[in-house]
C-alpha cells in the first residue's frame, strides 16, 4: 500500500537518509524539524504514518505521540530510538506506538517496519469502510423518518433480520409493511435468493393453495400442467404474506402444516415435498380479536407472531411527514424532469394537517401529483389534489346536517363507495384503503349494492 509518511527528527542528515529511501519505494514523504512543527503540519494534512524520533529539542518524540494520539487515536506511529533507550521506546508501544526502530537505522528493517505498518493501516481501513457499510445498512435508507417509533422499527429490523424466526407485520395499509419484509430479506443470509410478495386478500380462496403450494396436471379444470408453488419457487429464500387476516380458515390449517412440517403438497398430489422458507406476513386487523371470534386459527396466530413489529400511521410521525414529502419530491422530481426546488409552506402545512387515511402511499401519490402541477419552482396549495385541503372534522361532528326527512344508511354508504371507486378509476385495491375496508370486504359491498363500473 502506497501512502504518506511524515518523517519527525532534528537531525537533517537524518531526514535527507530517509527521505530518499523512503521515496525511493513510492511513498510520499514530507519532514519536520521538531515536534512543535509536526503538530502545525498535523493539524493541516492527514498522514497514514507519523516516524518519530524519541529524543528531540522541545517536544519530544513520547509527548509528540501522546498529543497525536489524543486528537487521532487510529493515527500509526514508529519510534526512531538510540542504543540507550530501549526501554522509552517499550514505554512508547505500551502507549500506542506501533512499533520502533533502532539507531543506527538498518535499511531492511527501515523497509520492514514501514511494510508492516501499512499492512495494518490496510487493514484498519478496510475495517473502517466494512463497519461504515454496516452502518449504512442500519439506517436502511428506504425507512425514512426520524421518529421515535421509525428508530424502533429498524432496530427490530436489524436484530432479526439475520435469523430465521417469523414475522408479523401491523399497520394500516399504505405504512410500509412490503418495504418492511423486503428490509428483513435484503439484510437476512436468504437475500440473495428469491423473495416472493402476495397480497392474500386479491386471491380468490379457490385459487389460494394452488398460489402458495402449486397443483400436478389434471387437479382441476384448467390444470393443463403442472406448476410449482410460492412455496417452491422461494426455496432457501422468503414468502411474504400481505392481508392474512384475510385468508380463510381452512387455508390458514394447510399453511400451519407446511409452516411446522417445513413441507408442502401440491394440489393433486401425493408426495410431501420439503420446503425451507421463512414466513414474513403482514395484517392491517387485529388478530387477537379475529381469533376470538374464531376468524383466525389461534396455533396459527402464535406461529406467525414469534417477532411482532407494529409500523405507525403517517398521521402519528410528527414532521416524518416534511422528511418523506421532500424526499418523494426529489424523487418525483429527478424522474419527471422537472426541476423543482421544494414544497412552499402553505402547501407544507396543509400536508401537515391532513390525516392520511393512505398513509405513505397516499402521500407518494399526493407529491408525485405536486410535482406534475406545479407551474412554479415550488408545489403550491393549489397544485395539492382537494382531498387533502379539507381538515379533520372536530370529534363528534359531521360535514353535513342531518335533512329533516333523515338520511339512508345504505344510500350515503353507496354513494361514498361510489365516489371512491370513481377517484381511484375503479380500481378496487385502490379504493378499499380510502374507505377504511380490506379488499374482500369492498368487493363484497359492490356485489351488494350493485355497483359495476359504467360502461
């Protein structure tokens, strides 16, 4: 490793004898007089190695360490020491020095000691970048937010990660909890195989097992092959279960079989097939209270929540919501071309106000919009879509008063689910988190009330 010295001696024939050798092997070399002009020389440039007489006029070659070492406790120090004092120069090493040299200085162990050294100034570096990557890695730069409950969730996330152990995911749709099963692979030994994301409750419960476990040819009709499951698929790698209080009793029993058996059988099939998954799922309902009512199979349940970790709604993250906002802006920005320099306050404080039923999507959703209405160099109030200018209604209040004649229950549901599969161009996975119900439930009300995409 090719680096630089700072060469510390008062004697100049001294200096001139190592500066050559030294140079000679490629190393950049500068010199100093004495210890007072070392430290000026120290405080303006960084040097990998500081070679060091011991006994010099004013600061000696001992407190020149000390001082450094002070300041720079991962600077590497060699003594020069005369005949007489072998023993300051063991006192040095005690104290940090990396090691010492000799006078009369032999070239060989000149060339030796400083191979030596920056064999270990290597090694501290490389040290230094690996715990900086790892550093990096602990702050997961996809989990942006600096609130309490966000550093809780990456601490959990960095401790499990590495093992193999189950994982349950809380929180409202549209918080993250995709980001945060993906966060728990990518930092797990399975990241470099496969990770497979399934949205429990878009699957109809006929087509559930097949998904998750595969079928052999002929199980049932359109089974023209056979074809391997989730399960298969992500062998050595992870399954990600999104909605699982939606997946109904009789699947929940198959799924805890092949979770306890580390085995799977297709559709159809016959013969056990091991699988070596791990199971991350994810759940926006209560899952003690659906195994009260005898929704959700409790052995499931425990299985499934060994490591339990809850994700916040946007509308509990405080200034999170400033933090995220200015990084889908620059995000938005980057991709759209369109160079925007921020988001002007107004605009910051009626997204402060707002209470983000979609959380984190449907701020994503809310910038990425700004940013393709903006008509100046900053989103303004009137580039924000409506929905997020109107505030919370005081608790116990209403935005309308009761008519005289009353109103329908059935008739203001409809309406609203109407108004939000509008918005979302009727699309039902989009709809369902603007009204507060999973997919299955809003699929059902559709079906209730009759309600079809115009034609």
């Amino acid at each position: 490793m090719i680096g630089s010295i700072l060469i510390v001696d008062d004697e100049k024939g001294q200096r001139d004898i190592l500066t050559a050798i030294l140079t000679k092997m490629g190393y950049n070399i500068q010199t100093a007089s004495g210890g007072e002009e070392a430290l000026q020389q120290l405080q303006q440039e960084e040097f990998d190695l500081l070679l060091t007489d011991l006994k010099m006029q004013g600061i000696s070659g001992m407190e020149l360490m000390e001082r450094v070492l002070a300041d720079n406790p991962s600077q590497c120090v060699v003594m020069m020491t005369a005949h007489g004092t072998i023993d300051s120069a063991v006192e040095a090493m005690k104290k940090g020095a990396f090691d010492y040299l000799e006078k009369p200085l032999e070239r060989e162990d000149l060339i030796l000691t400083v191979q030596r050294a920056f064999e270990r100034i290597g090694l501290l570096q490389e040290n230094k970048a690996l715990h900086k990557k790892l550093a990096e890695t602990k702050r997961l730069p996809n989990m942006i937010g600096e609130h309490p409950k966000m550093h809780e969730v990456v601490r959990i996330i960095n401790k499990i990660a590495p093992t193999s152990t189950t994982v349950l995911i809380y929180g409202e749709s549209g918080t993250g909890k995709e980001l945060v099963a993906r966060a728990i692979h990518d930092g797990s030994p399975r990241r470099d195989k496969a990770f497979f994301a399934i949205n429990c409750a878009a699957i109809p419960d006929s087509l559930m097992e097949s998904e998750l476990f595969g079928h052999e040819k002929g199980a049932f009709t359109g089974a023209g092959t056979r074809e391997i499951g989730l399960f298969e698929a992500a062998e050595a790698g992870t399954v990600f279960l999104d909605e699982i209080g939606e997946m109904n009793i009789a699947m929940q029993a198959k799924l805890l079989r092949a979770i306890q058996e580390k085995e799977i059988r297709r559709v159809g099939g016959k013969v056990n097939i091991p699988v070596d998954v791990r199971i991350i799922s994810a759940t926006n309902k209560d899952l003690e209270q659906e195994t009260r009512r005898g929704n959700f199979r409790e052995d499931l349940f425990y299985r499934l929540n060994v490591i339990r970790i809850p994700l916040p709604p946007l509308r509990e993250r405080g200034n999170d919501i400033v933090t995220l906002a200015d990084f889908f802006l620059r995000k938005y920005s980057a991709s759209c071309g369109i160079p925007l320099k921020g988001i002007a306050k107004p605009a910051l404080k009626i997204l402060l106000d707002y209470n983000w039923p979609g959380n984190v999507r449907q701020l994503e959703s809310v910038i990425e919009r700004g940013v393709l209405m903006a008509e100046s160099e900053y989103i303004q109030p009137e580039d924000l879509p409506a929905e997020v200018h109107h505030e919370a209604s005081p608790a116990g209040s209403l935005p309308f008063d009761f008519p005289a004649e009353g109103i329908s229950i059935d008739n203001l549901e409809r309406d609203l689910i109407v108004k939000a599969m509008q918005r979302t161009d009727w699309v039902i996975a989009k709809a369902a988190p603007l009204l507060g119900m999973s997919y299955k439930t809003l699929q059902y009300r559709l079906e209730k009330f009759g309600i079809g995409k115009p034609e």
